[in-house]
C-alpha cells in the first residue's frame, strides 16, 4: 500500500491541459477588454503614430472627462452623460416591472393551476426563442399606435414586455419546488391569490428574484436593436449613443475618448456582475433553470 505524503504531487497531463485551455479562453474574452482600457489612457496622436495595441505612453486621463461630458455627439456636446440617464431610466423601470410581472406570472402557473396554463405557459416562452428582427416591425406599429415613438417609454414597454418571458421562465422552474401543501394550508384558511404570493411565495422568492433582475439590468442595458431603431437624438440609450460617437470624430479620430466611453459605458454592468454574481449562481443552482 503506497504511502500518502503530506503533499499534493504534481497536476496530471489531463488538468494541465484543462488549464490551459481556460486560460486561453479567458485570454480570448479578457484581451478585447484590455486593450480597450488601455486605448481609453492614450492620446489620439499616439494611437496614430503607433498601434491600436500598446502600453499608454502618457496616461490621458482627460479622454474619460471629454467621453462623459464635453465630446460632441449628434450634434450635442455633452458627453455620454444624458446617454447614461437615458439607458438608466429605460433598464431600471424595465428591470422592475419585468421581474415582479414574471413572479406573479410564474407563481399562477406553477402553483395557481388552471385549465390551459400548460398551454399559456408554452406561449409565453416562445418569446424566449423569436428573434428580435422579427419584433420590429410589430412593434413599430404598436408604438405609432399608442404614441411612444422615440420615446423613452416606448422603450421601457418593449423591454417590460418581452422580458417576461425569461422572468416567467425562471419564475416558474423555481416556483414549481415550492410544496403544495403550502398552498392548501392557506388556502383553507382563507387566503387569496395575491395574500399567498405575498405571505408565503415572495419571502421565498429572494434567489430567483436577485437571478431575474441581473440578467434582465444586464440585457436591458446592453441592449442595442431597440435603442438605435426605435429612437433618435437625445432620446437614445447609450449603446445607441456610441456608434453615434463614432460617426462624429473629427479629422483626427478620437479612439482614445471613445474607448473611454465605451469603458465608461460598461461599468454599471461591471458592477452589477461583480457584487451580485455570487448571487447570481446561487439562484440559478437552486432551481432557476433545471
């Protein structure tokens, strides 16, 4: 019987090579970031004069206070800033109306049985799988119709819209786990619909609710399609808004300020990930998606 050391031997060829591969995939996902940070510390002319890819010569810290407040795009000198609102008060209100409409759209499913909810709910996910060139045309219509074209809130009802169908979804997969005797007991004790979402599914709803509402800030706020049709002008979101920045540089052009835009316009996300992705994996491995 072989002895066993106080010491773990070196790693197999096979975990080696698993390594290595993540490393390269990270690389691959990690290096358009990178360059991108550094491009948005260097100055045009030195971008010119060198290479897209290199180590910034003289830290160009000004590019972020031009991309955030003085750089013109579409005519108006300002910056991202008002983009930044714009996208902040489409995803926010979009975020919110979304989960809470796919927790009570997931809860009557799943727990609320009724003729034809299997039925409903196979529509409902449909949406899940249409892509979003076909949508457009449709919601053209609509919001001619109810009068929201190039508006902020047209945006926040096609957002609300069709994200319930991945609110639903995962709503519904969670929901599912919860008992039914749950259900019966408040039932016989006279409870309605809403008294039993209220008391008994939203205080077990905090893991799939945090799940909903990253990947739904997240999609909203990187959303682009939307934003650039339904929308023009000031009225746009800032994804929208940089490929504005892009068809408005100068002579010169500008790929220090719009890195830094582009950096700048990324960050909420960023930051959404970094403090509530741990959360993000809990509500996934307890139930959200099986």
């Amino acid at each position: 019987m072989r002895e066993q050391s106080g010491f773990a031997g070196p790693p197999s060829v096979g975990r080696a090579v698993v390594y290595a591969v993540v490393i390269l995939l990270a690389a691959g996902y990690l290096v358009p970031m990178v360059v991108v940070v550094l491009n948005s510390l260097r100055t045009a002319e030195e971008i010119a004069q060198t290479s897209m890819i290199g180590w910034p010569k003289v830290w160009a810290f000004q590019n972020y206070t031009a991309a955030w407040s003085d750089f013109c795009i579409a005519q108006t000198c300002s910056g991202i800033r008002p983009y930044m609102l714009n996208s902040a008060l489409v995803t926010l209100p979009a975020t919110v109306f979304s989960t809470l409409l796919g927790a009570v759209a997931g809860y009557a499913i799943s727990l609320w049985r009724f003729r034809g909810d299997s039925w409903i709910f196979a529509l409902v996910t449909l949406g899940v799988f249409l892509p979003e060139q076909m949508r457009l045309i449709p919601w053209t219509i609509v919001l001619r119709d109810v009068g929201l074209t190039n508006t902020l809130s047209g945006l926040v009802m096609i957002h609300t819209i069709q994200g319930l169908s991945f609110t639903t979804l995962f709503c519904r997969n969670y929901y599912v786990a919860i008992p039914q005797d749950l259900m019966k007991a408040a039932r016989i004790d006279g409870a309605g619909f809403f008294r039993i979402f209220h008391r008994i599914v939203m205080p077990l709803s905090p893991p799939i609710l945090i799940v909903t509402v990253i990947w739904q800030f997240t999609h909203i706020w990187n959303e682009f399609l939307y934003g650039v049709t339904f929308t023009t002008g000031t009225q746009q979101p800032v994804t929208a808004a940089l490929i504005a920045l892009s068809a408005s540089v100068a002579d010169v052009p500008q790929y220090g300020v719009q890195s830094a835009a582009v950096v700048v316009a990324a960050v909420p996300t960023l930051l959404v990930y970094l403090f509530g992705g741990r959360y993000f994996v809990r509500g996934l491995t307890a139930g959200a998606v099986k």
